[in-house]
C-alpha cells in the first residue's frame, strides 16, 4: 500500500509542476500578443474633442493597420510627421483623392463631407490639394484647436501606429471610440 502512495504523491508532483510551467508559458505568450498588438496612448489637449478629452488615456489597436489600410473616419494614432511626437486624429482624406477645407465644410473630390462628430468651424481653411500616395489628410475633431495636415502637411502611411479603440482613463470616462463609416464612396 505505501508503494502505491509513494508512486502517487510522485506522479502528482510531476504534474503539477508540468501543468505550472504551460501555464506560465500560455500566460507569457498572452501578454506578449497583448503587447505586441496594443498600446497605451495618452491624451493631451483639446483637439479631438468632443470624441476624446485631455488628460484621458486611450487604448490603441497597433496591430489595426497590419493588413489593411486606414479608411475615412478612423481616428489613428500616429508620430507627428515633422516633431516625432504622438498625436490622435480623424482620417479625412484618403491617398489619391483631393481635398479642400473651408470654414463650413470639408470637400472630398469637390464633393461636402459628412461630419456629426465635429466640434466648431474649420479654422484654418485649407487650399484644393491632392494627396499623395501612401499619404492621409488627418484633422482632429475640434477644428478650430486642432495642430493637423492643414499645418503641416499630409501624414505618411509609415507614421501611423495603430488604431484608437477605448477611453480607459479615468474609469469614469470609459467608452469605445468609434470612427465614422461613410460607406461606398
């Protein structure tokens, strides 16, 4: 009888620390998936409101842009083409189209678009422009607070680091920060 406790108490033992360690790697390789395709970003400013506020943190998805491209109305982050900072702001315009922005609207190949998440008149207009390619028009929210494309240009593909999808900070402020579909255009 005591052989078969022995045997018992070993065999258990083995097990556990076998099912230990594929825990621990499971768990490893969950937070580095997590890490590898999502990101902290926090807020600064006013320029994205009334979508997203200073001083809120943001959860962005890196991994959005890896098979696909940004599509009018996503709101992205990205390092600021000329500074190397982060900023978040709305995609206006997408590669090869053209783009004018005057005080009451926002014209895409001569056509207004759509924009109920916008917040005041477009301050600074911007002339009819054409983007490049592998290029965004980018714009914040709040468009008369907004440092974006109309200051500094068109924003290159490689500057962008990933898609905004949840205010997380402060918990009282948490939602999903949705872009806007236009459909086919």
């Amino acid at each position: 009888m005591m052989k078969n406790i022995h045997i018992r108490q070993v065999f258990a033992r083995k097990f556990t620390r076998r099912g230990f360690l594929i825990s621990l790697l499971v768990a490893l390789l969950f937070l580095l998936a997590i890490f590898t395709t999502l990101g902290s970003f926090p807020l600064e400013g006013s320029s994205m409101e009334p979508t997203a506020h200073d001083g809120q943190s943001v959860i962005k998805i890196k991994a959005a842009y890896w098979f696909g491209d940004p599509q009018r109305g996503d709101v992205i982050t990205f390092k600021h083409p000329i500074e190397h900072y982060g900023l978040i702001k709305r995609v206006i315009a997408l590669p090869g189209e053209w783009v004018e922005v005057t005080s009451d609207y926002v014209y895409i190949n001569d056509k207004p678009l759509e924009e109920p998440y916008t917040n005041g008149k477009n301050h600074p207009v911007y002339p009819l422009t054409q983007v490049p390619e592998n290029s965004y028009f980018v714009m914040g929210d709040n468009r008369s607070h907004s440092t974006d494309s109309r200051e500094w240009g068109v924003l290159p593909r490689e500057n962008i680091t990933g898609r905004a999808w949840l205010v997380y900070w402060p918990l009282s402020d948490w939602h999903l920060i949705s872009g806007y579909s236009y459909g086919q255009d």
